[in-house]
C-alpha cells in the first residue's frame, strides 16, 4: 500500500485545526476549522497517492466496508458483520441498509461490485492497486451481501479494506470525484476553493449522524509552518494535529490555552534512492550512502531531536521491530572509499525534495554529509503536484526524501520496477508473499523481522526516522486522535466544549 507525504503528513499531510470565533473568521464552536499543509491535486483516495486526501476526506465523505479504530481495531462500517471461510478465501460482507450517497442514490452491493472492479481492472490507477491482487471474485447475491473470494490468504484483507484506496464509490459518481467527492460518509463535500480552503457540511442523513457534533468542517491550506504557527497563537486555528515545527512545542507546553500530544505514526521517512537507474542499481553505492548519513544529525537538525530513527522499513512500536539502526554506522571515511571504489566519487547527485519541513530540513543536512563523504548533492525543492508527477508517476529522479504513512507497507518494495523505487528483487517479493499469508501473528511478525533485515542489508534507501505526531489542541477541543494507525482522522467523534 502507498500513501505519500508531505508531513507524510503524520497524517501524511500537516493538519492545522482551527475552532471557535477567533480571528481571520474562523467559525462558531459547531464548526471547526483544519488548517492542512498539503493540497492535494484531487480529491479521489482511489485515484491519487496523496495522504492529504485521506486526511480530510477517507472515513468522512467516503466509507468503506471496514473502519480502523485508533487502537488499531478493525471495525464494521459499510459492512455491519462479516464472515470467513475455514480455509481464510472466503468473505461474505452484510452490508448496512438504508444508506444513501451524498447525491441521493441508493447505496448497495452493486455499489461495492462496481468500486472493486474499477479497482482491480486493468487500467486501474489505484494508488494501492496491490491490495487487490489477491481477489479473484466480486460477488453480489442480492442487494445486501458482498461475498469476496480470494486466490490466497491475505492476512491484512480486512485491515486494507478500511483505507480510503477501497472507498466504495458509485458508478453515478465516480467519474467526478476528483474535484467533487460523493460518498456515504457523515460529512459531504461542500467546496473546493484551490490554493485556500476545502469545506465539508454534516450528512444529516447519515446513520450515525445523532453522534456527530460538527456542523462544518473547513480545512484551510497552509503550507508554510511559521504561517500555521502565528495562526495557532492568534487563534485563527485552534488545534493543530501533527504539528511541522518541533522547535515550537515549548511555548504551546508553556501556554494553558493549549494542549500538546505525542503520538506515533505509521511514517517511515526515507531518503529514496532510484534503484532503477546508475549508480542507485549498484548496491555498494547504496551502502556507502547509508555509511555517508547521520541520522541523529538529521533528527537534532529537521525534527529538533522529536523522532526515532530507523534502520530499515517498519515503525519502531511495531511489534515486530529489529533495531538494524546501528547496521551502517556513520562513518564519513568509509563512505568516501566506497564511493571511489564504485567510481562515483566527486560525482553529482541530485535530491528533489517536496516543499515539507521534514524533507527539506533533512535534504540540506544530507547534502552536507555526502559532500564530506566525497559526492556533491544537488538539492531541488520542488511542488507537490510536480512531485507527484515526475517523481512518483514518472521515476524522473536519483534521489527523494518522503515519508510512507500508510500501514502494512513493506509490500511496496515487492511491486517491482514499475513502482517509484525502481526496486525489483525475486527474493523480497517471494519473502513478502510469504508474510501476506501468513495467518499466525507470531510467524507474520518472524518474517517481518527477516524483510526488515533484508531491505537494510541490500540498503534500498537510507532508512532515516519515524515520522512522530506532535499535535497541538486548544483545550476544549476533544476526539482527535493523539496517534495515527492510519491515515484518516475520523471527524464523526471529534468536538468543541
């Protein structure tokens, strides 16, 4: 699965959240308003990579079959129960009655043969298309049941069925949801104004909709953290989840006017190297760069020491993390022979970077370190659309930094050449076939150790910290979640006192 960001957003994406009658015309205490660092290019989960659109729009305006609680817990949504087969290929969801899109037409099995079907067909651009592969058949019986067979176990099915890449979309409606989402979820999509802010509305006839406190929610598009600082501190935004500037927690600690959180996130942050192209095809090379970084230097220096470093890809409070951080110790020298071993010294390198603080922080630092190792670096700080474009669609890079947010996404170093990576490897892809299908936790979590061990020993990228969740909350603001499982924050149980 993939989601990229920008906070990789910690939410993927940055989210500022503003409330009350504060200045700039925030709202009244039943709206609430979500400052976002990241704009996405769209607004369709199934269709774009971006987090930011599963921060502002998955589980609020879409549902699907499934829901992830904060704890990690799948949950019914769509679907109310559901049943598997002895042999773990059959699923039979029963779906919810009575629920309608935001345009009014029925929702029903049909509904989530066509999502599925348009997420598995051939020239399906689903950001997470791999979450499908194991589907053979989509089946309805009668206007309320899904069956769902698999080819072979998957032991995240249920868990990926929650994520806003299997939003269940309407054949009525798809076609439009990149610039004006219909869902079923408890909030609909009231405006789109590009460059500013994005609003949502209550969806009145949602089922749970007695239990939602907010009248409207308005996310406003604020790239630039000092921005987002002086509009937290004015009250113009008065939360602000996973917060950009780690500098600042200390004089909203010393403020009773908010409260500030700590929590984890699923974002591993990574300095990207394309495997697919010279000399990132070259594994020596790779080492040497994982040799050439520091990262308690990148951490003190972008995140001002609030993260954990990481030696390959998997969270740190996972429950099958190895510590592999100490496998390429920093070491300038060995780094700089490396390199001239390989014929790559006094090269040029260059690193395009999105216009987040993690990633730009931390390309000036790594520049400066693979300069002392011998390999001149040159940064790019490029837009997101344009990184979408050239970089994750197009592979037009040597080097990125970004955070993957989304859970159980080890898998993205099995999906071959094709995916941004450039990283085809036989023996990781069969490794992970075996983790998908594993069905007991304490097998799964043994061979999770052994991909981990794997990608650090073949260095893919250079492995640099876990994104953490810093929020900060104007006291009075209850229901946002201190961590992030997942990338969507549902607003359904959020309020103001």
């Amino acid at each position: 699965m993939t989601r990229l960001h920008g906070s990789f957003l910690t939410f993927a994406a940055t989210l500022a959240l503003g409330l009350g009658a504060g200045a700039g015309g925030a709202l009244a205490a039943s709206s609430i308003v979500i400052g976002l660092q990241q704009e996405p290019t769209n607004l369709d989960p199934t269709a774009d990579a971006t987090a930011s659109i599963d921060g502002m729009l998955t589980q609020n305006v879409y549902e699907s079959l499934t829901i992830v609680s904060e704890s990690g817990e799948v949950l019914p949504a769509l679907a109310e129960s559901w049943t598997v087969s002895e042999d773990g290929l059959v699923y039979t969801f029963n779906l919810v009655q009575g629920a309608k899109y935001h345009d009014g037409t029925d929702f029903d099995s049909a509904d989530v043969v066509f999502a599925f079907s348009r997420a598995m067909a051939e020239d399906s651009v689903n950001p997470s298309k791999s979450i499908f592969k194991p589907i053979d058949t989509v089946t309805a019986p009668d206007a309320h049941t899904v069956v769902i067979t698999l080819t072979r176990k998957d032991a995240f099915f249920l868990f990926n069925m929650a994520q806003g890449d299997a939003s269940i979309v309407a054949e009525e409606s798809a076609d439009g949801n990149n610039a004006t989402p219909v869902g079923t979820g408890p909030f609909k999509f009231d405006g789109w104004t590009r460059g500013d802010r994005l609003t949502l509305v209550k969806n009145s006839d949602w089922r749970g909709a007695g239990d939602v406190a907010l009248d409207k929610v308005e996310f406003r598009f604020i790239s630039d953290a000092a921005a987002a600082t002086a509009a937290m501190m004015s009250e113009e935004l008065d939360a602000y989840p996973a917060f950009p500037a780690p500098e600042l927690l200390p004089q909203f600690e010393a403020d009773p006017r908010f409260k500030v959180e700590v929590g984890s996130t699923e974002g591993e942050v990574i300095l990207a190297m394309n495997n697919s192209k010279p000399p990132f095809d070259n594994v020596e090379v790779r080492r040497a760069i994982s040799y050439a970084i520091n990262r308690d230097e990148i951490i003190d220096g972008a995140m001002y020491g609030q993260a954990l470093p990481i030696g390959s890809f998997y969270p740190p409070h996972g429950p099958a993390y190895v510590d592999l951080t100490g496998l390429y110790p920093h070491d300038a020298e060995k780094a700089k022979a490396m390199f001239e071993e390989a014929g790559v010294a006094g090269t040029t390198m260059t690193l395009r970077v999105p216009p987040f603080p993690y990633a730009t922080r931390s390309a000036e630092i790594i520049q400066a370190e693979l300069a002392d190792a011998g390999v001149d670096v040159k940064v790019e700080n490029v837009e997101w659309g344009f990184w979408i474009d050239e970089i994750y669609k197009k592979k037009n890079y040597d080097m990125t930094i970004i955070a993957h947010t989304a859970p159980n996404d080890m898998g993205n170093f099995a999906r071959g050449p094709g995916y941004f990576y450039g990283y085809d490897d036989a023996t990781f892809t069969a490794l992970w076939d075996e983790i998908q299908t594993e069905a007991d936790p304490d097998k799964r979590n043994d061979l999770l150790k052994k991909g981990q061990e794997y990608l650090a020993d073949q260095a893919v990228h250079g492995f640099l910290f876990q994104m953490p969740r810093l929020s900060v909350l104007k006291t009075g603001v209850d229901g946002f979640w201190a961590s992030a499982p997942v990338l969507y924050q549902p607003l359904a149980g959020v309020s103001v006192n």
